[in-house]
C-alpha cells in the first residue's frame, strides 16, 4: 500500500487547472520582483509604490475583465515582472553579490543579528 501510494506521489503533480496555473505564475514573478527590491533588506517609497502600481491594476483587471482577457493580462504583467526583476538584479550587482557573500560565508549567529 505504501509503494502504491509513493508511486501515485512521484508520478503526478498538484492537479491544478489553467487559471490556477496562471496565478501561480503571477504571484512567483511578483515574487521575484519584490525580492529584487528588497535585495538590501530595505524598501523605499519608490520601491513600494512601484509593487502597488502593478499589483493594483492586474487585481482589477482579475475583477473586472472577461477571463480571456485577463489571462493575457497576466502574461503580459508576468514577463513586465521579470523584466523590472532582472533589470534591478541587473543594476543593483554589487548588492547582490555582497547579500549572497554575506549569506554563505558569515556566520549565522553574526547574521541573526
């Protein structure tokens, strides 16, 4: 019975339809965005702003509009996502590679603090 059941778990994934499919998708690059802001474990009012400039019109677009439309609304608003995302990466490298440097090779009792 256990096999049976742990094969069952191997071969098939979290049975979800189209339209959940796509708000996973939104939410991991809005994700990835707000990641992409908070790099240097601080937000500024720009940053902020920018999160609700975007989330605000694709949750109204998820109310108001037909469901086709919506669904290009959130592809298009995915990769607008991943584009801001790798270009603050982008332009904010030194950060990056100073947070994944701190993050592997300091200890963790000097990062709690």
């Amino acid at each position: 019975m256990l096999f049976i059941r742990h094969r069952w778990a191997i071969n098939s994934g979290l049975p979800i339809d189209g339209h959940q499919r796509l708000e996973l998708l939104i939410t991991a690059t809005q994700s990835l965005f707000a990641v992409s802001i908070l790099i240097d474990r601080r937000i500024t009012a720009k940053g902020a702003i920018s999160l609700f400039a975007l989330f605000g019109p694709q949750f109204a677009a998820s109310i108001l509009l037909a469901p086709d439309i919506n669904r290009v609304v959130i592809l298009v608003m995915s990769g607008v996502y991943v584009v801001l995302a790798v270009g603050l990466v982008v332009a904010r490298r030194h950060v990056v590679v100073r947070c994944v440097r701190d993050g592997i090779v300091t200890p963790f009792t000097e990062l709690k603090r």
